[in-house]
C-alpha cells in the first residue's frame, strides 16, 4: 500500500503481491536475503519422541491426518498431541503448511487440521510447550529454551534425523530451512540503503547469530 520501505518476511512474496506492488507504487518489487532459518519443531522435555519425518508431521498437522496421540508415535508416551502454531497472517504459518501439509490429490495446498491454538508470535508457541507436557508447535530456531526441547527431522523414514543448526540451515540440509527476506519497491535508496546495508555487514551479521538466526555466511 505504499506505507512502508522495507517488509521484512519469513516467506517469498507471492506473484499478486508483487502485481499489487507494482500496481500502486509503480516499481518492481526488489527482494534481497538476509539472513537463513531453521523452523524448529518442539515439544516438551519430558517426551521421549526425539525424531520424526516430514511424513509423520504431516499426519499430524494437516487435515485428514491420521495422527492425534502420542502413542501412534511412540508406545512409550501417552496422551492426545496438543498442537500451538501461528495465526494464518504470518509467513511461518504458511512456510510450514506448504512444506509440511503439501499438496492435495487435484495440486491444491492442503490445510491446517481443526484444532490448533494458534499463536500471535512465535515466543508465546514456546510459552505454551513449556507448560503443556504433550504440545507440538512450530517456530524459528531462535527462539528455543531451556524449557523445551526440538526434534531432530528426516525427509523421509530411512533417512537420518537433522538437527536444527546454522550450518544445516545454511547448506539446506535440515528439511525445513528457509531463507529471511527484506523487500523494498523498486532499489533501496538513501537511509533505506544505507540500513540494508547495514544489515548486510558484519556487524548487521552478527546481530544476525546473536538473535538465534543463520548469518549469510
């Protein structure tokens, strides 16, 4: 809508975005990395469950799955999975859900299951596993505890479990990685620039790291 000089996003821009941007302030949109992500999957640490796959996450998550207690994952642990993620305007929500619920049959994304409290920020995700010994939720990897644990996350069974981690984020390895944006209508210019700049350095870099998120290099 033209209020803004940079959107920062967890999520690539979509094509009628773009459309819309070109649409009202007359440039194409420039996107530019800024830093890599690891979404984390965590639960509490009292669950003996230390690995899943892709597979698995979407018989829990998405609609028509066929997973809704712990002892379909693990004999071992008992209790209805009770499931935190993010509301549906955030670009998390909708990373996970095209990487983990993929698509339906006829290629169409296929939804969230009922029944998930859905959270306004990703530090209140971590809030509620910390106190709910059969959560599951979703966030970035910076934002982990003491107070909770992640799991380790395979493609497919078979496959070695990756834990989240900068080198893993970076290289791609751990499944579900991905890049952080800043977009701006059309080059950055003057201050904007010279902040995105910025964020490109070292020092902007290593505020990067410190905040829990993977450095351009």
């Amino acid at each position: 809508n033209n209020n803004t000089d940079i959107c920062n996003a967890s999520r690539e821009i979509k094509p009628e975005e773009r459309e819309k941007v070109k649409a009202v302030a007359g440039r194409e949109v420039k996107e530019t990395v800024v830093a890599y992500d690891a979404l984390a999957v965590y639960s509490h640490p009292s669950n003996p469950v230390q690995e899943m796959t892709i597979e698995d996450l979407r018989e829990i998550w998405a609609e028509g799955g066929t997973v809704d207690r712990w002892e379909q994952v693990n004999p071992k642990f008992q209790g209805r999975i009770v499931l935190f993620g993010r509301q549906n305007s955030s670009g998390t929500y909708d990373y996970f859900r095209e990487h983990v619920c993929d698509k339906t049959a006829d290629k169409k994304q296929r939804e969230f299951r009922n029944g998930i409290s859905e959270m306004n920020g990703s530090a209140e995700v971590i809030e509620n596993i910390a106190r709910t010994p059969t959560g599951l939720g979703y966030s970035g990897m910076g934002y982990k505890t003491p107070s909770v644990h992640w799991l380790k996350i395979s493609n497919k069974k078979g496959e070695p479990g990756v834990e989240p981690g900068v080198e893993a984020a970076r290289a791609g390895r751990y499944p579900i990685s991905r890049k952080l944006y800043m977009y701006t209508a059309g080059e950055p210019q003057g201050e904007v620039k010279a902040f995105m700049d910025w964020v490109l350095s070292p020092a902007g870099q290593k505020i990067v790291e410190k905040e829990g998120f993977v450095p351009l290099q």
